[in-house]
C-alpha cells in the first residue's frame, strides 16, 4: 500500500474514494468552505440522516459520474476534545466503509492541530491496518476490494520523513497479527523459529536457534518442564539486531511464545476457551514483529535482543503433573502446583537468558494471566516495572502507538502467596490479584541490577469484533509500542 501527501485542493482532488473529518460544531460550515460542486446536495441530505458530525457517526455517499465517486463523512466529534487517537478511529472506521471501491483513497483531516508527523504516521497506520484481512486458510480467498493507494491530503511537507516508517511497522504488525491468528498445528515451535530465521535472513539480523539439548545443558528446567508434554520439539530463538556504527543502548525484548496452551493436566475446562489458547505465544509474536520492523528501520545506536522460549504446553504421558519440581537456569527450585501457569515457567530460564546478556534493559509481553484480563478488559495491557525510567518511556510509547496500557502494582507483601513448603517457590499464588503475584514470579529470574518490565497482554492479544484499527481476531498488540519504545530511549 502506498501512502503519500497531496497538496491538491479538496475541489481538485482526482481519486475515487475521499474521506472528509468534520466537527461537531461547524461541519455545515466546513463543508461550505471546501468548495465541492454538490455542496448544497450534502448539507440536504446530512440534515435528512440527522447527521451531527459527533465521534464515531459516518455517512457515505456514492457520486456516480463523479470525482471522487465515494464521499465518505466522518464524525470527529468536538475540536477541543479531539486527540490523535480519534483521528486513529476515525480513518479506521472510514477506511473500513470504503470496502468495495478501489483506486485512489484521499483522506482530509484537521491535521494542523497535531504535530503533522504524529497525525499522518498515525492515519497511515490506522487506514493500512483496519484493511488488513487474514486469506490464507480459506481455499478460494476473497481479497477485500480496497485501495491500494492513500493520499494523505494537506498535510504540511514536514510530514513526508514519518511516511517511511508505516510500512516497516504495519509489515511487522501484519506478521505478529499472521503469526497469532494461524492456527496451532500451523504455527509450532519449529515454524515459528523458522519465521524468525527467515526474517532474519531477509533484513539481516543475528539469528539463533537453541534446541532442546542446547537448553538442557544450560539448565532450563522450567523452560523444558513445560515442554515436555509435547510431541514437538521446543525451540529456544534468540535475533539479534546490531547497529553499524557506536552501539549507545542495548536492550532486549522476551515473549512468551506458548504455540498452544492446553493446561495441562490443569486443563482448561469450562468457560476457558481452550480452542483460542493459540493466542497464547502473543508475546512472541509481538516481539518478532518488532524485529522485523526494527531490521527494516535500523535505527542508529542500538543492539536489540529479542527472545523467546517457544514451546507447547499439552499432555502425555511424559508431562508435568501437578506438584511437580523443577529447577529454572537459575538455580532456584518451583513447585508447579498449577500446570496451567506454564509461561512464567518459560519466562523464567528466558528472562535468565535475556539477564545474562547484561542488556540496559528488559521487556517482557506475555499472555500470562487471565486475573489481567478481569482487571483491565481486552483493550488495555497491564504493565509492571519498579523501575520509573522504563515505566515513563513504556507508557509514552504506547500513548503514541495508540496501543492502551496501565501501570500496575509490584505489590512486594504478595510474595507471600508463592511461598511453597517444599520448594523455593510455588507457580502460582491465591486466585485474587493473580497477575500481580504473576509478576512477583518473574522478578525472581531477572538479574536485580538491570531495569525491567512486564507486559500482559492476555487481553490485548485479540479482539472478538472489528474495534478501532483493528480487524476482528489478532491485534498484533505491542509491535509498534516496542518500536516506538526503542526511539523512546535513543532520545536521551
Ligand atoms: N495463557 C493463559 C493466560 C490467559 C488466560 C490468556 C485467558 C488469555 C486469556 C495462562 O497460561 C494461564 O493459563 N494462566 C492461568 C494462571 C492460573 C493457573 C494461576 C490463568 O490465568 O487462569
Ligand atoms: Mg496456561
Ligand atoms: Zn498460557
């Protein structure tokens, strides 16, 4: 999809499909002012749809013999409330009504009252990713009609520099929504570190594949615990991506990359919907889309690692039963009193690999708890770190990728409810404040020194409907708030 700016007056514009923002309180007044031919016939017929230009409303007009041929209108809702994200939405849902019309898509927005970078890098994002639709499994596809070229129209020349970066980052958001939605005898352990070695190979990273005898020899017995009820083998992936020139930020991204997450003999049984428990490596998905973005943009100064210990978790006759325990590469012993909390067991030989690498600082995105999903529903990712730096530029970058998330408490007193009689600690703690205790588990693995956080994305990983820019199914959440996370930090 080719995204560019067009300076062309709104009465002048030669596409098919134009899309116009207006306010709540001067949309007559606006339309007035563009000057188009059938003016008079818009004001008629919005008066007739009672339309008011609130958020959300939206009236299209099909203009036969015309140009443009589709007129779509779209709500913005007040001037003085209106944020980047409702621009967001709006491309969103506009780009969505003009499904069914290809040939040149031309959007005109209030961008003067953003910084125009953020406003057109955000509406390119928005409208390339709400057209994105997942063919790949139906035997007779049927592409969506849609544009395939974008005209962001009067947009200040300053914008054109941010234009570069939408592709690398909706190609990385593409992958992690591909990746998550496919189905798990389709994304494994083995293809999904095939998908990395061949990123790897096609943008130049660093790329390595530790098997399971690797992982072995370096102890991770709770990594491999969790694997071995699984027919498939565990692959440990490790892409490095490497700056040339002076290195000023080394850094490293862990996910969790459970390819399918049966329980265990903790099965999941009644409400749990086991059959979209192959969400369940988001994590890993999210961070391989970052690095493939990351691979493309090459931003200057940094080493980025981005790891994740994929496995599945099932049952046979070789799996973990409850009460089972291991020790993680670490040293420390885990009473897995719950075979169904199987990613902080993998997380933690990742996050002793990740500290190993003595990195500046570590993220970790993991479907991990459905305690998160209760407390911040699907739209919005939990996030802990006691480290306030991390915190401010995490946040930041995810305000600015429009992605939600929300600080959450590293409560130290529920340790507590980890304690085991036998063990160093158990998997799990009490069922109230299950993500938080979630988060105290994956403490113990990372190295004191080194600033790290923790992202749940249980929730964000996937939508049941069409919602913001993203289509029904995977969201690919976290790609581009860990692209943004990484210039975030080369800032300062
Ligand atoms: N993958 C799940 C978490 C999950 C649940 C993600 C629902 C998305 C929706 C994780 O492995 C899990 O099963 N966690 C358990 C932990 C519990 C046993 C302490 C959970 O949340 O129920
Ligand atoms: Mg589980
Ligand atoms: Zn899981």
């Amino acid at each position: 999809m080719k995204i560019t700016l067009s300076s062309a007056g709104l009465k002048d514009w030669d596409g098919s499909v134009l899309i116009i923002g207006l306010f709540e309180e001067a949309h007559e007044k606006q339309i007035q002012s563009f000057g188009l031919p059938y003016k008079s016939y818009l004001i008629h017929r919005l008066k007739e749809q009672k339309f008011r230009a609130k958020s959300g409303e939206i009236q299209a007009f099909d203009l036969p013999e015309n140009t443009p041929s589709k007129l779509i209108l779209v709500g913005l809702g007040e001037s003085k409330s209106l944020l980047i994200n409702d621009l967001r939405n709006a491309a969103a849902l506009s780009a969505r009504a003009s499904i069914g019309t290809i040939g040149k898509l031309g959007i005109f927005f209030p961008w003067e009252l953003f910084d125009p970078e953020s406003a057109a890098q955000a509406v390119g994002e928005a409208i390339r990713l709400s057209l994105f639709k997942d063919l790949r499994f139906k035997s007779k596809p049927e592409p969506l009609l849609k544009t395939n070229c974008i005209e962001l129209i009067g947009v200040n020349k300053s914008a054109e520099a941010c234009l570069g970066k939408i592709s690398p980052i909706c190609a990385g958001v593409e992958l992690a929504r591909e990746l998550v939605g496919a189905p798990p005898n389709n994304v494994t352990p083995s293809t999904l570190a095939e998908t990395a070695a061949l990123i790897s190979k096609e943008y130049g990273l660093q790329s390595t594949v530790l098997e399971k005898e690797d992982c072995e020899a370096k102890g991770m017995g709770a990594y491999l615990a969790v694997a071995q009820g699984s027919d498939l083998e565990p692959k440990f992936i490790h892409l490095i991506y490497k700056a040339k020139g002076p290195i000023k930020r080394r850094i490293a991204m862990v996910g969790k990359g459970l390819t399918f997450d049966s329980g265990g003999y903790n099965l999941k049984v009644g409400a749990a919907q086991i059959d979209l428990m192959k969400f369940d490596m988001g994590g890993s998905a999210a961070v391989i889309g970052a690095a493939r973005a990351i691979a493309e943009l090459k931003p200057e100064n940094l080493e980025a690692h981005f790891i994740v210990a994929s496995c599945e978790n099932m049952i046979n006759g070789s799996a973990i039963h409850p009460g089972d325990i291991v020790e993680a590469s670490n040293g420390k012993t885990i009473e897995i009193n719950n075979t169904d909390a199987e990613g902080r067991l993998t997380l933690a030989d990742a996050l002793v690999y990740a500290s190993e690498l003595e990195p500046d600082a570590i993220v970790d995105l993991a479907t991990l708890t459905g305690a998160c999903v209760i407390a911040l529903g699907d739209e919005i990712a939990g996030l802990w770190t006691e480290n306030e730096q991390l915190a401010t530029e995490l946040i930041n970058a995810a305000k600015a990728s429009g992605e939600g998330i929300w600080r959450m408490p590293m409560q130290a007193t529920y340790k507590e409810g980890l304690k085991s009689m036998l063990a160093d600690m158990k998997n799990t703690g009490p069922r109230a404040g299950g993500s938080i205790t979630a988060g105290l588990f994956l403490k113990e693995f990372v190295k004191e020194s080194i600033p790290w956080a923790h992202i749940d994305i249980a929730g964000t990983v996937w939508t049941d409907k069409d919602r913001g820019i993203d289509p029904a199914g995977a969201t690919g959440y976290g790609v581009r708030t860990l692209v943004n996370w990484t210039y975030e930090q080369l800032k300062h």
